[in-house]
C-alpha cells in the first residue's frame, strides 16, 4: 500500500482511558492520498513512551480516493468471467504467464510466475483442459462485493457441463480491479 512512503499524518482525535489510548487521523501518502488510520496504544514506562497494539485501516475510503466506484452486478459478472476466462486459457497452456500478467503488485509482491504455476498445476489436467467455462451459467452469490476493508469479493460458481466454485479478491489499483487472491473448485 505504500505505507512506508508517506508525507505525514493529521490526527483528528486522541481518546484516553485507563492506560490505553486510541488515535484516530490520516495519513498522507506519497502520493497524495489520504489514508485513514486508527491506532491503539497502551504505555510501556513513562507516560511518554507508548506501545502500539493496534494498527487499522480504512481501505475502502482509501481506494473510493483512487477513484474506485463500487461494481454493479454486470460489472462484477464481467470481473468473474475475465479471470476464469484467463485462467482456464493459462491450464490449457500448461502457463500461467497470461493469468499473471493483470494481478495486483500486492499478489505479485508475494508469489513467482513458478509459484503461481506450481500451485495451479493440479488444474492442469482434465476435466479443466476440455470444459469451457466460458459457455456456462456464471452466478454470484448475494454476498459479493465490496468489503469494509476496500477489497472487491466475488464468490459463485459456475453451471455447465462441470459445475465449478471460485472465491476471489481484488484490489482497486490503476483504475481496475485487480486480483489478489484465487481459489477454485469442482463442485
């Protein structure tokens, strides 16, 4: 998230109870985004020395201040498709290189091209080489979504000749959805 890039932060409030202590504010990024951060604190020796015991993010205003605009359900289906169609174009290539290509830096910060090949290679098999996903009946589940956390959820399954269930996350970056996380199943 680039946290480590900052210009400052602006505290907009400082609660005191017993020995803990919340801080609320924004912290402004290189960029010149602002990020809202909650801190809990408790003391460690003197007053003046405090100890952090909880770091959170508002992640959702954070990406709404990239431009991000909640999807509609046609838009969330269009997601789905695009990375169940990449990835059942990178199986039957026996390659994951097109299905990593659009993930997120955050997802790429973490996992290899080998990596991402290595894990995904128990799919490289039949009945995912020879089904099309593309044809079948693509449902959302009504949870869908984005979460508190700023990060868009899809999760359904697919109705075809092989009935499928995925569960993905993206990450808003760059003006689109980008995927961090990838989960895939028969059903």
């Amino acid at each position: 998230y680039g946290l480590n890039q900052h210009q400052g932060f602006t505290t907009e409030s400082i609660r005191y109870q017993k020995k803990l202590a919340e801080v609320s504010g924004i912290l402004d990024l290189s960029d010149g985004s602002p990020l809202p951060v909650s801190l809990r604190l408790i003391p460690i020796k003197a007053p003046a020395e405090w100890k952090i015991i909880h770091l959170s993010f508002d992640l959702r205003k954070y990406v709404e201040s990239q431009g991000m605009v909640e999807p509609g359900l046609t838009e969330m289906n269009s997601i789905a498709r695009r990375s169940l169609t990449l990835f059942q174009d990178s199986i039957r290539r026996y390659q994951m290189d097109s299905f990593y290509q659009p993930i997120s830096r955050i997802w790429k910060a973490s996992i290899t091209l080998q990596e991402m090949n290595d894990h995904y290679a128990r799919y490289m098999r039949d009945p995912f080489l020879s089904e099309d996903f593309s044809d079948g009946n693509l449902v959302l589940q009504a949870s869908s979504g984005v979460r508190e956390d700023g990060i868009l959820n899809l999760k359904g399954r697919v109705v075809s000749n092989l009935n499928l269930i995925f569960d993905s996350d993206y990450f808003f970056e760059n003006g689109r959805w980008n995927l961090i996380r990838f989960e895939i199943e028969l059903e």
